[in-house]
C-alpha cells in the first residue's frame, strides 16, 4: 500500500496543488478579507454597528471597510467616528532587532 508524502508547507502543498495562477488569484482575495475583516473586526470589539459611527453614513462605512488600500485621512475620519484616533507603528523586519517608533496621525 503506497501513501501519499504529506507537505509540511501549507501554501507550497497549495501551490502545487491550483496551480500557480489559481493560488495567487486566491492569495490577493485572502489579504482582502482579511483587510476587511480587521477595520470591520475593531469595529466590532467596541460594539458598534455601521450606522453607529457619528458624522458617516452606513454605505460610507461598508466602502471603507471593503477597500484594500485607504488613506490615512479616511482612516483617522473611520477611526474619529468611532470614538478613537490612528496610532501607526514603524516596526522592524525582525522585529527584535529595533523597537517600533510610534507615528500619530
């Protein structure tokens, strides 16, 4: 009875697997969700739902919360409508090689 060798790397089993166009199409939808998931995610954890955020409207909200590239400015405005301000951290690669420098929007 022959068995299959299992590939200890995720992505490379993957990869091998959908083929190469097929996995990055796949990979670039995943870091889209997951940019979704953590502006609606911080949301979430204090509670609040789309048509809470003060001074924006509930599509306005979605469109933020769906993009994958924003502004900074849109940030702080998504940010502010929440109760809360933008804090942007500079880290290092290896991040114990230098500690992260606080930048404040």
């Amino acid at each position: 009875m022959k068995t299959k060798k299992r590939n200890s790397d995720f992505f490379s089993h993957a990869k091998s697997v959908m083929g190469e166009k097929r996995f990055d199409k796949a990979v670039e939808k995943g870091r889209k969700v997951a940019h979704e998931l953590r502006l609606k995610k911080a949301r979430e954890i204090i509670g609040l739902n789309q048509t809470d955020l003060k001074g924006m409207t509930q599509p306005e909200v979605s469109k933020i919360e769906a993009r994958k590239d924003i502004k900074v400015s849109t940030l702080d405005k998504y940010a502010a409508a929440m109760g809360m301000k933008v804090k942007i951290s500079l880290v290092s690669e290896d991040e114990d090689e230098i500690e992260p420098i606080a930048i404040y929007g």
